[in-house]
C-alpha cells in the first residue's frame, strides 16, 4: 500500500508552492504587462483600474515598423554585438580556463585573483578610460568597440565558470589519449572539448544575457551608427510627440527586443541552470 502523507508535510508543499508561484509572479510580472500593453490602445494603458479584458490593436506594432526604423537597425547591431562577444569569449576562455585545469602554477593560480578583481570594479570606472582610447583608434560608434569591451568584461566569468567544467574531465583520459599517440592540442580539441559542451553553453549564455541587455556600455561607446536595441528605446522615450511619450510603441518595442533573447535561453535552458548550478560535465 501506498504511504498516506501526512498533513503537516502536505501542508509544508503546499507553501513551497505558494512561495514558488509568487516568485514565478514577481519575476514574469513585468514582462506580462509590457506584453500587454503592446496590444493596448494609448488610452487604456495607464488606466486607474488595469484593465485585463480589452479589444487588442496591433496599431503599436505598425508605428513600430512604419515609423522607427531605427530600432530595427539598433536591433541588428545587438545581434551582431551579441553573438561577437559570445564567440570572442568562448575563443579566449577555453585556453585560458584549459592552463588553469591542467597547467596549474603557484604564479598561474595567483592570476585568477586578477580575474575576479576585475569583476569588482563598477563598468563606469572602466568604461570612461576606454573611450578617448577607442576614439584614438576609430573603434567608437562601431560594434566593434562593444564587442571588445562586453568580451573583456564577461571573459573573467567565462574562464572560471569552464574550469569547474574541466575539472570534471578525468586527467586519466587525457592521459590515455596521449599515450595512443594523440597531442595535447588534438586531445583537447577530440577528447576534452566534447566533454564540456553543457559549459561552453551555460557560458555562451551568460554572455548573450549581459550584451544583449546592456546599456551603460552601449550608450557610452555608441552612436547614430551602431547604438544597441536598449539605447534606442531609451532614446524613444525622449521622443515625446503631439500626444506625450507613445508608451504603446515603446512597449512593443521593449517585447520585440525580449523575444529573442527568451526563445534562445527556452531553447538551451537545460545547459543554462547546470551553469549556474556549477555542475562539471560527466564523461
């Protein structure tokens, strides 16, 4: 016969339950209201009593294609600046996270120091040296300026978060590869590479959530040019027309700009929560 479970441990799910659903609301309560009201007409949007039950209008959504293509344009760059600085990092952090897993020093050990310093330091104070700099070379209002500064920012990350990754690898397998004959660089690339696939995308996803939704540093390096999705609804903000501020064109902007990054973390999310877990890959 089955176990009758008690009433004091019902009861004890039933408030984790509870707790869970309201933090569930308080996270995805924000992105429900944007998501309505990018269906509202301007009038219903800010009213006294939220009305939930409304006629939708797709009325935002036409301003936003007819009227702004800039934000259009803006999105493409945090496209571009989104997936360079997902791909430099990952270039730069597999070897660097590899000679800390395998090569470990006393001197290579006390480097990682400098790595989680540079995390402590506010993006302002790094940001403002770097700017008469990127305009010395001709870097600023280019993607190019913000690719390098997100990489730079997010690489300490990346490097620590694969070595927990690599140091789920037996070094036994390394070692039996290289004594089939492999290098080590062949068996880094066949034998350890497979291994810490769920790390590589736990850390492509970091990555992509911090460039896709920064705006100090884009709004800083950036211009006419090459601003970002966030500097552009900032900038629609501030474009106050006959009527005020078009809160519904901003609001469908703001989904327009959410969606993407939503559907790419629904669709890997299993690598997602073994990164913030910190679970080694198993080989």
């Amino acid at each position: 016969m089955a176990r009758r479970t008690s009433p004091r441990r019902r009861l004890a799910r039933l408030g984790a339950g509870l707790v869970l659903a309201l933090i569930v609301l308080w996270s995805f309560g924000p992105i429900l209201v944007a998501m309505l009201s990018s269906f509202k007409n301007q009038r219903d949007i800010f009213t006294y009593v939220p009305t939930l039950i409304f006629e939708p209008t797709l009325d935002n959504y036409r301003l936003l294609i007819d009227e702004w293509s800039s934000f259009w344009r803006s999105l493409g760059v945090s496209v571009i600046a989104t997936i360079g600085a997902a791909a430099l990092v990952v270039l730069v952090s597999l070897p660097a996270a590899y000679s800390y897993s395998r090569m470990a020093r006393p001197a290579v050990a006390l480097s990682a120091l400098f790595l989680i310093g540079v995390r402590m330091f506010p993006p302002i104070i790094i940001t403002i040296p770097l700017f008469p700099l990127f305009t010395g070379i001709g870097l600023t209002d280019t993607p190019v300026a913000v690719i390098l500064v997100y990489a730079a920012f997010q690489v300490s990350m990346s490097v620590l978060l694969l070595k927990v990754f690599l140091d789920g690898v037996p070094r036994e397998i390394d070692e039996a590869a290289m004594l089939d004959g492999a290098t080590r660089l062949q068996t880094f690339f066949w034998v350890t590479l497979p291994q810490i696939f769920p790390g590589i995308a736990a850390s492509i996803i970091f990555v992509a959530l911090f460039a896709w939704n920064d705006f100090l540093f884009a709004f800083l390096l950036t211009g006419t040019n090459s601003k970002t999705a966030p500097v552009q609804i900032a900038e629609m903000l501030g474009a106050v027309g006959e009527g005020g501020v078009t809160w519904g064109t901003i609001f469908a902007a703001s989904v327009v700009q959410l969606a993407p990054i939503l559907i790419f973390v629904w669709l890997i999310q299993k690598p997602l929560l073994r990164g913030f877990a910190g679970a080694p890959a198993k080989g």
